[in-house]
C-alpha cells in the first residue's frame, strides 16, 4: 500500500522539484532583451547635451512585431498540430494530447534555459520573440521523439527523457551553429533528425523483442478525424515554421519554397494512396498505418530519412552558391562564407555591416554542412542509445502494469 | 397553441428587434476611426502652397498593420476557444458552440455601440481594429457569465443577460479606467472578475434550492475532445490576448511573461492532476469535473478568484514600481502617474509627449488599481443579483419546460 | 482483371502526369519577385560612383510582412474551413477533407502557373506572397464548385475540372480585371458567382435526372461537428479574405465591415433558425440541412445569389463613389476613374504617382462592374456545360460502380 503511494507520488514530485528548479534558473540567469526592457530615462545631468532627444523607440523596430505572427502559427503546430496527430492510437486520445502539453510546456522552459546558458558559456542570457521560437523548435524535437515511444514509455520515462534530450539537443545544436557554423534554418538536421534518431536509439534499447503488436495500436474513426486535423494545421503552417528565423528575401523563398513544395507533395502522396489502395479511394489514417508496423508512427520514414535527405541537398546546393546568384544574403544565411575582414569586400558600397566571416569557399560551407549532419546523427543515436539503457536499468521508473502504460 | 406559437417567436423576435437596434445605432453614432478614412483631397486652390505634397500614409502607420494578428488570435479565443470549451456537458454540443457565437455576435455590437457611447459621453464615435479588440474583449465577460450559466439557462435569458451585462460592463470600465485611472491590461478585473461575479450572482438568485446533479450535466468522450480543443486555442493564444493593447517593450514582456507563465502552469496541473487521480493518469477531463460539481464549470475557480489574486498582485507590483526600472514605459504604462506637467520633467528629453498625468505615487497608483478591484467586484455582485431577481420575477422569459432547457 | 489495373491507373496516373508538368512550367516560367529575391551586390567597378552605399533593403518593406499574416489566415480557411465544412456528409469525412486537400494542392500550383501566363501575355512571370494569395482565391473558387458536386463526382471527374476551372477561371479574372478594369477585392465575382455557376452548370448537365437522395447524403452527430469547425474558421477569417488585397485604409474599412457584417449576420441567422425549428432550438446543422435538399450544400444559395447581389451592390455603391468621400483612396481603389493625364489633376499635390487612368466617370466604372459580372456569370455556365457533357461522354473518367463513389 506504501508502495503504492510512492509510486504515486513519483510523477508529482518531479515534475514540482523539475518546476521549482526552473523557477530558481529563470529568477538567476535570465533577464529581458533589450526589446523586452522599458527604454531608459537618461536625466538631463547625465546627457550633457540637453537639446537633443533620446531617440524614441518606434513601433516597427520592436522584434516581436517581426516575428510573434510566424511565432503564433508555430505554437499552434506544437500545441495542436502533434498534439492532435498522435491522437490516432486507439483510446490514447486525452494522455497523447495531454502528455505532448506537458512535454511541450516543461521543454519550453528547459530549452530556454539551457539552451541561454549554453549558448553564453554559463552566463546570464536574455530572452525575447526569438528565444520563444528556438524553444518551439527545440520542443518540437522532443515531441518527434515521443512520436517514436508513443505508448510504450511512461509518462515519468517520457519526463526524464525530456530532461536529457534537451540537454544533448542543445549541446548538439550549439556545436553545429557556434563550432561548424552550419546553417539549418528549417530544423532539418538540429530538429528533425536529431529528435528522429534519439528516440529511435531510445525505442530500440528499451523494446528489443517488443514486436507483437499490441490490440491498443489501432485506431478509430473519430481519434483518426482528429489526427487529420493535426495534421492539417502542420501542413497549413509549415511555411512559417521552415522560415521563421530566415532574413528579408532568404525568408520569402522559404515561405514560397516550403508553400508549392507541400501542395506538390499533397499531390504525391494521394498518387501513391490512391495506387496502393485496394478500392482506389483516398484514405488519409491508411496513409498512417502504412507507416504504423514498425516504428508506431513511421519517425524514421517521416522525420528521419527526410531531414538526413534535406541535410545533403542543402549541402549540395550551398556548394553551387556564390553571390552572383544570391547577392549579400549568401553572407546574411551563410556567414563563415563572409570574407574574413571588411578590408576584402566592398562592404560599404552593400551599406551592410555584417560580421567578419570566415571567409569560407562554397565546398567548404558544403563540407561543414555535412559533419553537422553526421556530428547529429552520432549524438543523436550514441545519447538515445545511453538514455534507453539508464531507464531499462532503472525499472523505478517504468508504471508497474502494462494496463496502466500512458 | 396560440401561445406555443408566441412563445415561439419570443426569441427570434427579440433578436430582429435588438440587431434593428443595433444598426440605427450604429447609422446614427458610429463613423470610421482616421486609419479607416480615405485620405482627403487637398484641392491646389485650398492648400496656398503648391509645392508642398501632402504626406503620404505609409503603409505601416496604419493601426490595423499593428493590432489586426493579435486581435485574429483574440477572436479565434472567443470562437473556438470559448465555444468548445463548453461543449464538455453532454448533447450540448450544438447548442454550446451555436449560443456562443450568438451571444458573441450580439455582444460584439452592442459592445461598440455602448463602449462608445459612454467613453465620448454620448456623443458620436469612431471605431478602427483597437475597437473591435475591446468589443471582443467584452464578449469575453460575457462569455464567462454564460459559463457560469450554462445548461440553466434559456436562450431567451441569456440574451436578455448579454444586453444588460455589456451596459454595466462598459460603465464599469468607464469608471476603471477613466475615474480611477486604474490600467487593467489582460483584463483580469474588468473582463474576468466582472464576468464571473456577475454570472455567479445571476446563477445564485436563479438556481437557489438546484442542487440536485442533472443527468444530463455528465460529459461524453468525443464532446470532451473537443473541450480539449478550445482549451487548447485558449492556451495558445493567451499572450495576445493579454499583450494586445499594451505598447512596445511592454507588450513584449506581456507576451514573455505569459508564455512563460502558462508553460509553468501546465506543468504544475498535471503534477496535480497525477496525484488527485486514482491512476496517476493524464485526464484533462478530469481536471474540469473536479470543478463541475458546484458552479457548472468552475467560474469561481477559473475567473473569479485568479482574477481578484490577478488585482492584488498587480496593485502589489505597481505599488514597487518607479522610472528607475521601467522607464519612460511607467507613465505609458499608468499615465496618471506621469507629472501633471511636462515643465515638471524631462520630457524634452525622452522625446516623449505624453499627456500630461496626475502625478500620482507609486501606492496612490497601487491604491487606485485595488479600489477599481473592489468597485468591479461589488457592481458586479449586486448587478447580477438584479437582473437574477428580474429574471426569476419574470417567467415568460424562461422556456415552459425543462426538457427544452437549451 | 487488366482493366480493374487500368481503372486504378487512371487517378495516380493522372495526378502524377500532372506533378511533372507543373514542374516543368514552374522551371521555365516561374522566378521569384524582386521580393524575393536576393539583393544584388554592386561591385564596385560597375558602380562608378564608389561613395554611395547601396540602399539597404529594410525588413518592413519586403511584402512579406504585409501580407503574410492574412494570407495564413485564408490558407486556414481553404484547408480547414472548405475541408470540415464539407464532412457534413455521412461517411465522407475522410474522402472530403482530403479530397478538398488534394485539390486546393493542385488547383493552387495551377492557378499560380495559369494565372501567371494569361497576366503575363504568355511570358514567364514571377512570384511572391501575393501570388500566393490569388492562387488561394482560385481554390476557393474550384472548392465552391466542389461543394456544388459533392458525393457526385469521381476523383478523377474532380482532377479534370479543376484543370479546365482553373483555365477558364484565369481568363475570366483577366478579363474582367484588366479588360473591364472592374473591381472585386472579396472576390464575389471572380471567386464566388464563378465558382457557384460553373458547379451548378456541370452538376445540372451530369444529374439532369438525378433527384433521389441517397441515403448517404444524412448527416451524423460528430460529422457535423467538425462541418461547425469548418464554419466557425471560415467565419472568424472571412474579414482576412475580404481585405487582404486591398489598400491601407480601404482594407481598414473592410475589416471594419466585414467584421460588424458577419455579426450581424449571425444574430439573423440564429433568428431565422429559431422561429423555423419546431423546438424553438438552435441547430446549426439544422440550418444546412435546409439548403441540402437540391443542391447539396446549397452552393446557390450560399455562393451563387449573395454573390450576384453583391455585385450589382458593388456597382451601386461605385455608381456614387466620388473622390470628395473616399479622396485618393478612389482612384487607388478604382484605377480606371483615375484621370487620364496627370495634367488634368494636382496628383502633385497628393504627393501620389498612380498611373494615368481612364478618367472614367462613377456611372461608367458601375456599368463596366456590371459587364463583369454578367460576363462572369455567362462564361461560369457555358464552361461549365460544356465540361459536363464532356464528362458525360467520356464514361472511362467516372467510377465503374455507385458503392466506389467517392
């Protein structure tokens, strides 16, 4: 009866000394961005020159105005969008999309976090606009992951992964971005598949000889009406997810690339539907099950494969830029490719300022793109593979009885 | 049968009347804001100098470009969020989402119209996309009187609720806002407090002696789902929803600090909800039926006291508030407790022209934020319980028999 | 047996046929606008004048930021407004929503080729966030004309008209924007009375008989459910739709009154609804099933008719428009009234440079917006006769059996 009550109380209690430790950390290292704080007052003392007015803050340069519509539309692809595709597992309905809720609200926060601290060398950072959308994206990496242990992990397990991938992410991410200077605006690599792979890694350690498929993995009409509304609103806001963080032009093609890729995709896909199916017809969960057998809901086909495919093309077609074609936004997307003084370029006739780069040949950009890829997938696996261990061998943490599982 | 057919056309013609109302209303008092009128004409003969071009209305100077994503997400809250949020009580499905956007779209107008009319003191107004904001902020209160009402309830009442409810909604506001200069930027006052205390005042005088649990109260799976679903769009989009109206850096820290502030609480109620639930399971619906017993869905709890907890804090925080901290944002943020003079002050130097405030301190401001609390509370209250009396004392607005409740 | 092959060909065949056109006329026509495209650096050699620095392009200046959150907001409406509100229909969830999926994916590339080439004179064209836009509008028209022959068409019929629409609907719109200079920002002409009477036309030419209904066309409980959610998103972001095209205060004023419209509107509908219901309820999937009876999804009724009225609405207002109410907005609004000649008019002053335009009076500008709209009208059911013979000789385009309908 105790152990009842202990084993009870193991969730709560970490997710309120989890809570709690999150608190401490924003309340030590965090602070607001510049764009976030109130403009100083400058006293008349302190100017010196007192005819000349502090220049007023105007409403356009505030970064939120920038970036809080795209930001929005990628709250609701967290939120809705894989909260509702993971829907599709019989009676799974209310723990998946609760479940993604709390591992989306506690990574949000962690990745904050650790993400600041790593990116500052363990000093205090600031948040805005921008740090809510790189925490989105990094959540996200965790909710691919769950995709890969839906219904065969505890919620306590889905926590303490949560915890660890956060960390191994940001580390990850901060050496391809800070170390390789490798640019991944979409979250290919960083994203998709480091979060495919990790929990890949995880699934295999802890289910090696789980493969008879369970009476609880399939799915009903509406949970699958309401997987299609997930999946719809990820299709919808995609657009703003692949260009979120890209600049000024770079971002309107990403906007018009990911836009007619996916309708051409759509097209693809009911194609192949429609030649696989016994009657001809369109069947959207059909196209889900296909994927199901495996790996429950197909990480390794949907998010895996892709995002390694997406890593070498955007490795290959940065070996074919050069600023004949892309002008100074190939030193805004790309900046290890800016020459590594101003005293080289015509900077000033551009009227920009960027930092020095590294002066980088396009092979060079090409070959950096490429060991992040695979720096990801090392990681990825190598860290999954160890976490999956350190829960098999930690039976604490799993629920005492399959009939409880979720 | 005679009577069948007026009791018949007691709602639909108590609806042609209002929105008749509503539109030699808006004939008469109600122009388009400058942002919304085309640009004059300045004939050559007119101006004297022809040289001089009239300035240009930049795209970006139009409010609409500044507040129309945010109010979309605001709407959406309204519509989706509030609307399927109550469709948790079983077979009222239907009926929840169809009178919520009734209500909602009487709401709406009769908002701009009284809104209007008592902050120009009668006279004719205009209205641009921060009108439509407040409009819908008022449906909100509304909203969550119909929550604390609902399933009780005839639609006949519920309209009659909306139009007295918005009347003493916008004088109470009038008086908060413009009176005691009291700044209530979410709305936790005004729109969440008022709301539910008016609602729980009606329910009160109505329901005294209706303990007894309704069959029909329980909830069914798929009705839940949908629950989840405005939950879930409530959640979402609550830092537009309490960042719309305020300005630059601060309506970035609104926006922060509530993403934040959600994160941090769905984490802290599913740590409760695992431990209160027998299986130490995730059930969102759950969470609702803990607050469904007494008053429907948990007014008191969702609105009424967070909101009143919300005031305090509030006149706390500003009570500790100076410009060595906030800035130029201070007397943005709480204009009475700008200078009551620019001679006073370095405005000069900020660049700054704000009016001219009341010069209050800190706790006379802090003071002034907790007597608007208490004032919203009590009309509130006492309001409610009016139009409950009211109701109760007239039955030919209530529906004949309770099988048609709804 | 081979001909059950060659019947399942038939669909992924064509869908794929499809795909590689659009990629090939996307190769050679298609280019991304200045927008969107990177900015070119100037060497110095080429410049001449080496002291002057180029101008930077500002982030608020790339159309983008302009239009993107509204273009999102009809994205929305297209794929989950068009898509839910037609899962009304028994046991066609599925097939509806992706159905509408596959061809707003199809008729969005198309339209985008299409309408490039007929604007452009057959030349290659360009595209930015605003072509993404009209090449939504053009889906909306092809998912009207859906609507009008839901749970009547094949697949692959559909597949077929959406090509030959999409044609037709090009040409249309070029006629009536640029041959008869007419005005139509919400689309009423080119969008909703096209896309109705092409539907009705093909529908009346392949069911001239077919009036019995099938007992697939009732409508369950959670089905119509999510036809609420379709309606209520369509509902929410009809005053993007409305005004995403139009100009600054123009646009303000069509949020305004699409915004107050729609209310008012909802307060009608629900009049309307209560006194016809024999409870005295409201019923929202009451209300459609009063359009159901002829044609299905009442596209008459809801597309057809209001657009026709508001078109010769439009021709009435314009026919009183004059430069003293709406100022400069007019001629920006309305090309074609602009003078002539700058000469004849102090555009100096105005500090504007629209083009010269035809100097037409308000009269003549309400008679060409008349042209259109009967031109739209007469070509919407001559084309779409003549698709439905066509597809009514040519039996190999339909389904061998009923059951397989859909």
């Amino acid at each position: 009866m105790a152990s009842i009550w202990l084993d009870k109380l193991k969730l709560p209690m970490t997710l309120v000394v989890l809570q709690v430790l999150f608190f401490i950390l924003f309340a030590v290292f965090v602070d607001y961005s510049d764009d976030a704080s109130p403009a100083a007052i400058t006293p008349k003392t302190m100017n010196g020159n007192g005819t000349e007015p502090m220049e007023e803050e105007t409403e356009g340069s505030n970064s939120l105005h920038a970036y809080y519509g795209m930001f929005q539309d990628v709250h609701v692809m967290i939120f809705i969008g894989f909260g509702f595709l993971m829907m599709f597992l019989k009676r799974y309905g209310f723990s998946s999309v609760g479940l993604n809720m709390l591992i989306a609200a506690l990574a949000i926060q962690w990745a904050t976090i650790i993400g600041g601290l790593v990116h500052n060398h363990g000093k205090s950072f600031t948040v805005d606009v921008t740090s809510m959308l790189t925490a989105d994206f990094a959540s996200a990496a965790v909710l691919i992951t769950f995709g890969a242990l839906l219904g065969k992990t505890s919620p306590l397990q889905m926590v303490i992964i949560t915890v660890v991938e956060i960390v191994v992410f940001s580390v990850n991410e901060y050496i391809g971005v800070e170390v390789f200077k490798a640019v991944d605006i979409g979250g290919s690599m960083f994203v998709h598949a480091f979060g495919a792979y990790f929990g890949l890694a995880v699934s295999r350690v802890l289910y090696r000889d789980d493969v008879e498929k369970s009476d609880k993995e399939g799915s009903v009409y509406h949970s699958d009406m309401f997987a299609v509304i997930g999946s719809v609103f990820l299709w919808m806001f995609w657009p703003s997810f692949n260009s979120a963080l890209a600049v000024e032009d770079a971002q309107h093609r990403a906007v018009l690339n990911t836009y007619f890729a996916l309708a051409a995709c759509c097209v693809a896909t009911f194609a192949i539907s429609s030649l696989v199916d016994r009657n001809g017809k369109f069947d959207m969960p059909f196209l889900s099950n296909k994927f199901k057998i495996h790996d429950t809901c197909g990480v390794n086909n949907l998010h895996g494969m892709p995002a390694i495919m997406a890593g070498i093309t955007g490795a290959i077609v940065v070996a074919m830029a050069d600023t004949k074609t892309y002008g100074t936004t190939l030193y805004r997307q790309f900046p290890a490719m800016a020459p590594t003084s101003s005293n080289d370029t015509d900077w000033s006739i551009m009227g920009l300022e960027p930092e020095p780069g590294k002066g980088r040949s396009a092979g060079q950009q090409a070959g950096y793109q490429i060991i992040a890829l695979v720096v990801t997938v090392v990681i990825a696996i190598v860290s999954g593979l160890i976490v999956g261990f350190v829960l098999k061998c930690t039976p604490c943490l799993s629920q005492p009885s399959g009939s409880n599982l979720f």
